[in-house]
C-alpha cells in the first residue's frame, strides 16, 4: 500500500508572530520556520505504517515556497522514502492547495493519503475535506486513532460528544489530531540519508492547476490589547458590572 502524507512550512510554534509595519502580512524576516506540528503528526503515522508492513512506501508532498524543500527533507529523515515539491512563492488557500494535491494523488495512486487537520498560521482545516470532496473519496477527519484492515482503514475521531469510530473503504483521506502519536525526533545519520532520497520538482503550471484564487488579503494586524479584568465581591455586585458598566444584560 502506498501511503502520501504532506506537509506545511509555517512558523515555528514557539515564536512571537509579528506583524509587518504597514499591516500587508506577518513578517517573516529572520523568523524560525518549521514543520506544521499536526503534519509531523501525518508523516509519523505514515512512517509508522511503514515500519508496522502496512505501508509500501511513504510519499511526502508540500506545496510552497522554495523552502519548504527543508520540511520534505525533515520528513525523509523521519522516514518518508522520497518527496514531492510543488514550488510557488504566493500564499495559497485550501482550494488551491486542495487542487494541486489532487494531481498528484491521481499521478501516484496511493491507497491513504494523511494530512495534518489544520495549519497553526491560518487555522483553516480545510485542505483535508477539500481534497476529499474532489477526488470523492471517504474521509475521516481529526484522527486520534487509525487502524488498517485489508482494504479498509478504522479511524477514531474526536467530536464534540466524545469519540466516534469509522470504518473508510480504501482509497481514503485522513486527518490527523494532536493525540494520534507523538512525532520522533529525526537522528543524524537519518538526516545525511535524507539528502540523498529523490524530491521531485513541479510547478503548478505542470499540475495545470491555476494560481488565482479570487482571495486577497486587505490588512493584517494583532489583535487589540485586553484589558485586565476586576475581583468582585458578591453575585449582586457581577449582576451589576454586567449591566450598568459592560451593558450586556
């Protein structure tokens, strides 16, 4: 079974975004980038598949930036076996993004493709049920649990009201939640490996898939500074803040 798991260059979890000074975007100068953590996730369960038979080979693919070469080759040294790149400088949203994997998926035919539920920059959780709605596939989303028989793969997802378990007939679509696994940390000889393994180089021209999207950003800026909040005495006296001062009851 072929396994394609992809991934996202974002900017590391443990920086302080900052804004650009005339608010066109988040400045990235000399910013950390990394690889999403929900798709570190995605290619440890994948690499996971791999080493339990499951899984043939394990396929990574990215579309972004030139640097995003880096999280591929991050994910090789985790375990993937060779890597797909789909360069473009813009910032794409999930429609596109979602098309673009769609290419690449109908090119390689695997049997489970696993994403990340959502980037930790745009927050979209989109990509994963996009990319199942065209290519109508079965989806399971928001996995903490995953578990393949034969031609069929179970899933545990979590929802509002606890868990639920699924059954997907293969081919299917994934997404992975925080408490699938937790991802391994990559060694040195499985880093100078992974600068040998095969990325494959596309555009979105070769996808024949087209960049314009109809979205444009208009402004970005942080959000406004919240005021420190007040101890009240009594029940009488919150009653009171709330309707004479802050007006909401």
């Amino acid at each position: 079974m072929k396994v394609l798991v992809t991934v996202k260059r974002v900017v590391d979890y443990a920086v302080k975004v900052r804004v650009k000074p005339d608010g066109s975007g988040v400045d990235l100068s000399n910013v950390k980038m990394s690889m999403n953590p929900f798709c570190e996730i995605a290619v440890e369960e994948a690499v996971r598949l791999k080493e339990s038979k499951v899984a043939s080979e394990v396929i990574v693919a990215s579309v972004g930036p030139s640097q995003s070469s880096e999280q591929i080759r991050t994910a090789l040294a985790m375990g993937a076996d060779r890597g797909i790149h789909v360069e473009v400088e813009q910032e794409l949203p999930p429609s596109v993004v979602s098309r673009a994997l769609k290419f690449i998926v109908l090119k390689e035919k695997p049997s489970l493709v696993i994403l990340g539920k959502q980037a930790i920059d745009d927050d979209c959780n989109q990509t994963g049920q996009m990319l199942a709605q065209i290519l109508d596939w079965p989806q399971g989303t928001f996995v903490s649990k995953v578990k393949v028989e034969g031609e069929k793969v179970q899933v545990t997802r979590e929802v509002d009201r606890g868990l639920e378990t699924l059954e997907l007939r293969l081919p299917a679509i994934i997404t992975c939640d925080l408490r699938l696994n937790e991802p391994r940390y990559a060694t040195l000889p499985n880093i100078m490996k992974a600068k040998k393994k095969p990325v494959e180089k596309l555009g979105l021209k070769d996808l024949n898939c087209d960049p314009l999207h109809g979205i444009q950003t208009l402004s970005v800026f942080e959000p406004h500074k919240r005021q420190g909040g007040n101890k009240v005495e009594s029940v009488a006296e919150l009653i009171d803040k709330l309707r004479n001062e802050a007006k909401v009851i």
